[in-house]
C-alpha cells in the first residue's frame, strides 16, 4: 500500500493549473479517486489535492491512481464548528484534529501541526451559507484564502459568497502589505459532484511539478485563479527595463510602470485593475476573447495592482494575485 509520490513528470519552472480542494467517495463525494484522476487530466490540470473531510487520505487509495504527469498533494478539509480551513502538504497518514473552534485557542497548535511539515494552512469558503461554514478565526496563522469555491451546482461556478470574500480579501490587501503579512488568495472547487472539479482552479507558477514546489508557488502568491482551462492571463509591471510578475515586488525607483493584462478564452469580456484605490481603470475584451489591456501608473499613486477578468454577465473568469510596486 503506497502514497502518492512528491513530485510528478513536469516542464521545468512554469505554470501549472491545479485543484487544492477535492472530495472523493471517502467523505461525501460522489467520484472515486481512480475518476478523480480522469477528471482532472480532462480538465487541463497538472496536479490536485485529496482533501477529505477530517480524515486522512488512506495509504494505496491516492497511490495507485498516481501517475507521471499528474501530481497529487496530500491535504485534508478541517472542518470545525466555527469555520473549514485546508491543510495542505500533510506527510503520508498524518491527520489534523478538527475537534477545536474559535473560543478554546487551539487553532494556532493545529497550524503549527502543518507549518512543521512544510504544509499549507488555507481559510476555506469564509463565506459558505450553510451552518459552520462561515469563517469566524482569525486570518492570523492562516497562509491562503479561498476566495472563489465552486457550487454544489455544476452549472455556476460564481455566487455572492465568492464575491464577498473576493471583497474582504481585496480590502485588507495594502493594510497587510503595509505590515508585511498579507495573505495569497486562490480558486478551488469544493469539487464533490460530477462537473465541478477543476472550476474554478489556481495556476501557479513553480520551479518544477513537485509538492514542494507547487506549495512554494501559493505561498508566495506566484498564482491566479482560472474558472477553467480555456481561461489563459499573462500579467506583468514593467518599469526602466525591470519586470515584475504575479507575486513579486517590482523596484520602481520612484518611475513611471507600465502594467499589461494579456487575456484569452473570455470573450467579449472585461478586464478592471485594482489597486489600494480600489478599482482604477477598465477596459474591453473583443469578441473572440483574446486581447491584451494595458494600464500606466506609479508606486506613489498604487502600492500594488492587481486584475479581475470578468465575463458579459458579471461572473469572474479569472482573477490575479497582486504585483506589488516599490
């Protein structure tokens, strides 16, 4: 009986689309793990995440679906009574206590339980409409927020939920770069239904296709949101010669920057950047939902920008992580 391997059959340093909340028939999914894996090659992904409800991922389970060019991470879903949270990265059978809750203080023991791995501590659907899934912890200790979550429906992969904690996230963004703690957002499905895995997914870019590797990119914030595979951006700031991508911090020198937005597979669509002003400029996708939309600024006027690509009925397609300008 054996766990999934550590790293997968990669391209190197690139970017790589991946689901970090996926439910199979070993909590209350409806696709066994073998499906899982068809599902996610079909949906574009390099790489996905068992995160089973208070449970750890069985030994063989995950292993013998595992193959070279699909990475799967070992996680679990915590679900307590004041909020889901996802540890990413556990170690093969380690498994989180889910038994603790805002008011007893145990939460940061459980946090520090996966940071000693090297894992991932995710606030899950802070926003989530049904009993215990409102996020009532404290961001402090968590390294990532969902801020975009599949439905329970396959047919929407956008509701009020996610716009809320997309807003919440996007508010505390210059105060948490002030202090040096912000926190990366991501995308992931929630996947428990067929049709849902891989809407929405994040894209991160890592060294190579590897656990570590991958963890390193979102905890970075090297990462965007995609509502599917045919959603493709290329975001970068650009100031005297320097460039600077998702995540990373461009040295301005006081110049001006010029920030691009390539876009494809959103036709007819919106691209808005958004800044600690909040949203600054605005600007159309053409028909066949390919186009590119630049934007000029200053590290005076905006501490960071980030985009949000929306499709002609106000649903999100994809949506960045900022670049933060010095």
């Amino acid at each position: 009986m054996s766990f999934p391997p550590a790293r997968a059959v990669g391209r190197g340093a690139a970017w790589y689309r991946g689901d970090c909340h996926v439910h199979s028939v070993h909590s209350d999914g409806e696709l066994t793990p073998e499906e899982l894996a068809v599902r996610a090659r079909a949906a574009g992904l390099d790489f996905i995440a068992t995160t089973e409800h208070n449970s750890v991922a069985a030994p063989g389970v995950w292993g013998q679906v595992a193959a070279d060019d699909l990475l799967i991470l070992l996680g679990e879903e915590v679900t307590t009574r004041t909020g889901h949270w996802l540890a990413l990265g556990l170690g093969p059978g380690q498994v989180v206590d889910w038994n603790h809750q805002v008011r007893d203080g145990l939460v940061d023991e459980c946090l520090d339980q996966v940071h000693r791995v090297g894992g991932l501590c995710v606030a899950a659907h802070p926003h989530a409409p049904y009993p215990s899934g409102d996020f009532m912890f404290p961001f402090h200790g968590f390294d990532v927020v969902e801020v975009w979550n599949g439905l329970w429906r396959s047919d929407r992969p956008w509701n009020a939920d996610n716009e809320a904690a997309l807003a919440e996230w996007g508010r505390s963004l210059a105060a948490d770069l002030r202090t040096g703690s912000w926190r990366p957002a991501m995308g992931n499905s929630d996947a428990h239904l067929e049709g849902q895995l891989g809407t929405p997914h994040t894209v991160v870019f890592a060294e190579e296709l590897s656990t570590a590797a991958v963890l390193a990119g979102i905890r970075a914030g090297r990462s965007w949101i995609a509502e599917s595979a045919e959603v493709d951006v290329s975001f970068t700031a650009r100031a005297d010669g320097r460039v600077a991508g998702v995540g990373e911090r461009l040295a301005t020198r006081g110049g001006p920057v010029e920030v691009r937005a390539a876009v494809r597979g959103v036709p007819a669509g919106t691209v808005s950047f958004r800044t600690d002003r909040g949203k600054v400029h605005r600007a159309p996708l053409p028909g066949d939902g390919a186009g590119a939309v630049c934007w000029d600024t200053t590290a005076e006027e905006s501490a960071f920008v980030r985009i949000e690509v929306r499709r002609p009925d106000g649903q999100a397609a994809a949506l960045t992580n900022p670049i933060i300008l010095d």
